[in-house]
C-alpha cells in the first residue's frame, strides 16, 4: 500500500502525519519525501543517509556546423527552450521540459542530447524503515522531473524489498502536488479547521477526486475553529479518520524536530487508529 499524505496548504501538519505514520507502522515500510522544494521530513526522522546522487535531466545541444535554421525544433517547443535569433540557434536549458521533441523534428540532427543537474536523491535508514528523499537544486524551476526519479527510485526498492510507502507530498493542488498523489493507493488529506485551511481543503479534494484514488481526512489542531471540514466530509462521504486536538505539547515537539506519535501513549494511539484507518481504506476499496 502507498499512502499519499497531501494537504491543500503548507502548514497543515503533513510532515507530522508522515513522520508519526512512520513510527507506528508495523509492516516494512518506506518513508518519502517527495516534497523536493522543501524537504523537512528527514529533520523529524533523523536517517541514517547513504552518499546522495545527482539526478540528470535531458536537454538538446546543438551542434551548429549541422544546423540550417530551420525552425523546426524552435516551432514546436511551447516553452521556448530552444529559438532561432539571428544567424544562430539557441538552447535555455532552464526552460527545457525534456519532452525530446526537438531531436525527433531535426531534419539535420543538429540537436544532440545533453544534460543538466536537476537535484540530488538521497536514501538511508530510520529505525526499522527505509527512507527516500529529492532535494532540488536552488534555482531549478520544475520539480516533477526530480519527483519522477524519486519515485522510479521508490519502485525499485519495494520490487527488491516489498513492502508499504508513505509518501510526504507537496502541499497544494499544482503539477506536484498531482504528480505526488496520482500513483498511490490511498490519499490521506491533512487540513486544519480554519477558513483558510477549510477553503484549501476543499480546493484539494476536488483536484484530486477525478484521480479516483480512496481519501480519508485528518483534521490537525481540532478545536480551534468551527466543524466547516466536518460538515463538507459528511456532504461528500470522506471519512475523517483522525482528529489531532490543538496541543502546546504537539507545537513545542513539531519547534524542536520531535516526532509527535512518541509525545505520549494518547498521542501514539492517535496515530495508530489512523493507520488502522488507512488500512481499511485500502481494504474497501478492493485492495489485498
């Protein structure tokens, strides 16, 4: 089983729910942090990390001797990587989404395949779990590319080592958060009972419900605002399947990189019925 944790907004308590999923699950597991903008996972699980790897992107060279200008390759990018000024043809290898299009309409083979640093990924040991990071490079703009790898990484490891995965997504509802969600088996949307964290809540389920995948709802830091996320999950049969209350003790342990399931038995029973939960998600959904 692969548990998608996705919230509609940062600052929900995503990373928390994952990093306390992690602790109390009793099956071989595999932790992820799939949000390569902002990793955070690893500061709550502490891994044991191995070397990390740099992860490559394609993109076109252009071999000018070769090149007749004909615009072929600079008609069909949408992103403008590649453009013809003047006497010669240009490659912006920041803007290239490596879709290889441009060397399959080169008449004269001109373009030949390069590569630039999209980021790093970085595998290690948490306790009994293993555990999987993408870091990006600063200043690199597409994080999916980087998401992929982690995730071809991610299928390599549970095919030589099977077992379940708890992914820790990109919050929102862009390119990545999609990208995160869209091969799990279960999404597990993490809001807050606030008007911000209701409307990005919302926003969150409607991207995500077209992917017909089976979702169930943490409400973090119940008792501060009003039932708005409860109402809206009984309006569209989502099933809230824990409820973190508002707790100093939980703020001081997220400040201080502690992971909240090991604050008390109340705490780590909290999140043990929330795997249950998941686990009957699965279950019903017509999954072994």
């Amino acid at each position: 089983m692969i548990v998608a944790v996705a919230s509609g907004k940062g600052g929900t308590g995503k990373t928390t729910v994952s990093a306390s999923l992690t602790a109390v699950w009793d099956r071989a597991l595999v932790a992820v942090d799939l949000d390569v903008e902002e990793p955070n996972l690893h500061l709550f699980l502490r891994p044991e990390l191995e070397p990390a790897e740099e992860v490559r992107m394609e993109v076109p060279e252009v071999d000018d001797s070769r090149c007749t200008l004909c615009r072929a390759c600079a008609d069909l990018c949408q992103f403008k990587a590649v453009a013809v000024l003047g006497p010669h043809l240009l490659v912006y290898p920041e803007m290239c989404h490596g879709c290889g299009g441009c060397f399959r309409v080169c008449p004269e083979q001109a373009l030949s395949p390069g590569s630039r640093v999209l980021g790093v990924l970085e595998q290690g040991l948490c306790g009994p779990a293993r555990f999987l990071m993408g870091r990006l490079r600063v200043g690199e703009a597409m994080s999916p590319p980087l998401m992929r790898a982690v995730k071809a990484r991610l299928g390599e490891m549970l095919a030589a080592a099977p077992g379940d995965a708890v992914l820790d997504a990109p919050p929102g509802v862009s390119c990545p958060a999609v990208n995160a969600v869209m091969d799990s088996d279960v999404i597990l949307l993490v809001t807050e009972p606030t008007p911000f964290g209701f409307h990005d809540f919302a926003l969150a389920h409607r991207a995500f419900a077209p992917l017909g995948k089976p979702m169930g709802v943490v409400v973090n830091r119940a008792g501060v605002g009003d039932h708005s996320v409860q109402d809206y999950c009984r309006e569209h049969d989502l099933p809230v399947l824990a409820e973190i209350p508002y707790s100093r003790a939980v703020a001081e342990a997220y400040a201080r990189g502690r992971v909240a399931a090991a604050l008390s038995r109340e705490h780590a029973a909290v999140f043990t019925r929330l795997r249950e939960g998941l686990r009957r998600l699965h279950q019903e959904a017509g999954h072994a």
